[in-house]
C-alpha cells in the first residue's frame, strides 16, 4: 500500500487529468474510489480480491472502461502509469499497445483480470512524479485514442455505472 503522501498526490494527479481533459469528450478521467460499488463484473472481482481503489484511470468514448484504459496507480517510488486491458481484447490492443507505451513493460495483473503495459524511459524509470504522471498518462490516451478511432469496427460501449469523479459529476 502506498503511503499516505503518494495517496494524497494522487489527487492532484487526478485533478491534473480532469483539467487537461476540459472540453475533450472522447477520453474521460475516473476517480477510483468512486467506483468502488459499481456492479460490473471487473469492480466485483476487485472487491473481492481485496484490491485498492486508490487509482485514478482514462477511460474512452466508445469503449468499455473496464476493458480498456490508461491506469495511474501510487506505487513506493511515485506514480506507476501504464494501458490496462483485459485477456478479451488482447487480440485487438497487443499489436498496436507498444505504440501506445513504447519501451513499456508487460505484465498480467491477476488481481485485476487485465495486462498491464507499464510506462518506462530509455533509463528503464516505470514511476512518476505528480506531473510526469499527468503528461505520461495523457499522451497515451492520445496514443490509444488514435488507434482505436482509426478502428472501423463498433465497439459495445460499458461505461462504469457510477459515473461520477470526486466532485460527483462525469467526465
């Protein structure tokens, strides 16, 4: 568990994705906790695995939250970043997810049901300072954004069912 000064950055991280994302409409900031109840299958297997909320994620228009989305998560270190999906898009997402986090990380998060391609720099750095989360995490929203808007195919579209942020509003 992280302490409680990457906790309360993690507000700030939030805060600095929701005002980047001002006017943007295809991608959407969520704050972790306030979807802690949501009844989908994916929120219910966190509850009970017993995993932390305290996330904040970018989620698309269009596309199932909980099947894809940019994950910032407190770590020791800072901030870990990276494209979150699950095993049911990992036929779509895994050809193109190093564009959208180049030099990242994979790993497959049991917990969570999901892979997780983790930032990281040409020195190997995966975590992040308040800001460098903010811009990483925004710049593969980007990068994801354009790969799945040039997809031609409809997408079911699952938008967590609380849809609020810390200020109870959407988006």
């Amino acid at each position: 568990m992280p302490d409680g000064e990457a906790s309360k950055g993690l507000v700030a991280v939030h805060d600095g994705l929701r005002e980047a994302l001002a006017g943007q409409p295809r991608i959407q900031a969520f704050w972790g906790p306030d979807l802690a109840q949501d009844p989908f299958p994916a929120a219910a297997a966190l509850r009970a695995a017993g995993a932390s909320w305290d996330w904040s994620a970018l989620g698309f228009t269009g596309r199932s939250f909980w099947d894809l989305h940019v994950g910032i998560l407190p770590v020791e270190s800072g901030y870990s970043v990276g494209l979150h999906w699950t095993r049911a898009l990992d036929h779509e997402v895994r050809p193109w997810a190093p564009i959208a986090v180049p030099q990242g990380a994979l790993q497959f998060a049991a917990v969570a049901g999901e892979y997780q391609l983790l930032t990281a720099d040409s020195t190997g750095i995966t975590t992040h300072g308040i800001r460098s989360a903010v811009d990483v995490a925004l710049a593969v929203a980007t990068r994801v954004l354009s790969k799945i808007t040039d997809d031609a195919h409809p997408a079911e579209v699952f938008a967590p069912t609380d849809c609020t942020t810390r200020e109870k509003t959407c988006g």
